[in-house]
C-alpha cells in the first residue's frame, strides 16, 4: 500500500474537520503498565531480526519498559496468527505485533502464506478486541525486503510496533469517552448494553 505523495497532497485543498464541531478523540499514548506481545517468524531470520530490531526501537521511543515486551519465535508466517491467538487469550497484553517476511517464489504458495496470515491476524484482532501491528513483509524478492527492513522504505517492523501503539491509544480513548457518556447519564437507569 503506497501513501498519497507530497504533491498530490498539496494539491488537495485543506480541510478543517473540526469545524462543524464534531468531536475528536485523541489517542490516549500513556504506555505506563502497558504489555506488549511481539510475535515474530524465524523463516528469513536476517530480514525479520531487523523487523524485530526497528519494532523495540519503537517501542522503547514511546516510552514500553523492557520488561514489558514478551518476544515469541515461530517457525514462518503461517503460524502468526495462532500465535497472535494464543497470546490474546491470556488477557495478559496490550497489544501484539506480528512480524514477519514472505518472498515470492516460483509458486503460488508466496499468495497463499501472505493472504492467509494477514487474515488470521485480522481475525484475530476482531475477535480479542486487540490491536495487532501486521508487520508482515510479502516481497517480489529480497532486496525489497532488505529495503523495507531498516532500508530506503524504512522498517516495516517499527511502523507495525507504532501502529499498534496509536490504535490502542485509540481504542483507550474511546473507552474512555464511552465511560464519561456513562457517567454523564448520572441517576438514570438505562441498561449499559444499549450504548455497546
């Protein structure tokens, strides 16, 4: 997935969302007491140990104590999101970053891998109700990988580490705002499922 360029951007009026008084909820980015769970693949070690290494460097930037990342090795790409699964049902993290490389090859299977585990992570995601940074390479060959594991496209595993920083801060926020509307109904006695 490629990002709008600057130019284009420039040449897109600016708009103030806020002007019609829409409330925004800004990330909640306290990373005190927060545990995060990185799940990464051990097939393409090279590429993916400097995934590993640009999402602690994230995580320690935001401010994530060592001692609260949790590292998992898995065999490749494919078993992520059993993993990711198994590590959502322990209720015992914040956030997991899944972190791995598929490279095309000769077959189909590059499709299958990539898809695949890209889908169980979603799943994964949904069904916890916990983000999971996709960090998750699927290249054409290695130098694409190179490049996208602290390379000239930066590192993939870092963006993944920050991605699942911000969309927890998110989804804090808007636990947080859902609480205060709570509160701010006071005396009333209305069933909280009616506002889930």
């Amino acid at each position: 997935m490629s990002k709008i360029s600057k130019k284009a951007a420039a040449a897109v009026p600016s708009i103030d969302l806020l002007r019609t008084g829409v409330q925004q909820l800004d990330p909640d980015v306290s990373t005190d007491g927060m545990r995060i769970a990185i799940a990464a693949a051990r097939f393409n070690a090279p590429i993916v140990d400097r995934l590993i290494d640009g999402a602690l460097q994230a995580l320690a930037a935001a401010g994530v104590a060592p001692d609260a990342i949790v590292l998992v090795r898995v065999p490749g790409a494919w078993e992520l999101p059993v993993v990711a699964y198994t590590l959502a049902e322990t209720q015992g993290f914040d956030a997991i970053i899944a972190l791995g490389c598929v490279i095309r090859g000769d077959t189909a299977h590059f499709d299958v891998i990539s898809n695949e585990s890209a889908r169980g992570l979603m799943q994964v995601s949904l069904e916890h109700a916990i983000p999971i940074g996709n960090g998750v390479l699927a290249c054409d060959n290695e130098q694409q990988a190179l490049d996208r594991a602290g390379g000239v496209h930066g590192n993939k595993g870092a963006e993944a580490a920050q991605a699942a920083l911000e969309t927890l801060g998110v989804v804090s926020a808007i636990d947080a705002a859902y609480d205060q509307m709570l509160d701010g109904l006071g005396d009333l006695e209305l069933d909280e499922d009616l506002f889930r």
